[in-house]
C-alpha cells in the first residue's frame, strides 16, 4: 500500500476492508449454515465500513477547520460530542437488537472486527516490506 498518496491508500483500504467483510461474511455462510449467525457477521461489516465513512469524513471536518483557524479546543470539542453522540445511537441500536434476539454478540464483534483485521494486514504488510524489500520499487 503505498502511503505517499492518502486517498489512494484509503481507497486500497475500503476496497480490501470490503473484500474481506464478503469473505467473513461467506465464511460464516459456510462455516454455520446460521441465519442469525451470518446476519449478525453482516450486521457489524456493514456498521463498520459505514462508521469508517464517518470517521474519514470528520478527519477531513477536522483538517478543514484547522486550516480555516478555529481554535483546536473548539475542534475537540465539536468532534467528540458528534463522535460520541454517534456512538450511543449506534449503541442503543445495537442494544435493541441483542434484547430482539436479532444478533448474536460474537459474530456481530467479528463482523466488526474488519477494520482493525485489515489495520494488522496492512501494518503486517508495510513491516515485511521494510524488513524484505525483494520486488519492492525502492531502489
């Protein structure tokens, strides 16, 4: 993944963030022939490519206002609230859900866990290259 260009790297990001979500996803379609086992590992894929849109766009709210000179206490602040106001919507939603029976609670965290796998993967990845660089375009 090459770094040197942010929204190319981010786009790299979301695409394998998504391939690996419809791979967890048919897995699990195999691995438990569970409706509300695939449903909850599609539940949380989906939550977390969506939540990682927010998060990517108020990165760019934040570099916006930085750049147009608001204070950085009133950045934080603005940024936390609508953070953690997402947050408990996303909580509550998801609360309801568990009380329903509609999704099962471990599926739903490795449905979930999509982005952080693909953080290790990419980290993993960028490590190799330093240590290994065979085939690398660095010269």
């Amino acid at each position: 993944m090459n770094f040197a260009h942010p929204e190319r790297a981010l786009r790299e990001f979301e695409l394998r963030n998504l391939l690996l979500g419809v791979g967890l996803v048919g897995g699990t379609a195999l691995a438990t022939r569970d409706p509300r086992a695939v449903g909850s590992v599609l539940t949380g894929v989906l939550l977390s490519l969506i939540l990682f849109q927010y998060l990517k766009r108020d990165g760019r709210w934040i570099v916006g206002q930085a750049l147009a000179g608001v204070s950085h206490g009133k950045i934080v602040r603005n940024f936390l609230l609508k953070y953690y106001l997402r947050l408990l919507g996303v909580g509550f939603l998801l609360g309801l859900a568990f009380r329903a029976g509609l999704l099962h609670p471990v599926f739903l965290t490795l449905g979930l866990s999509v982005v952080v796998l693909q953080g290790f993967l990419v980290a993993g990845g960028a490590l190799l290259e330093h240590i290994l660089p065979i085939g690398s375009k660095r010269r």
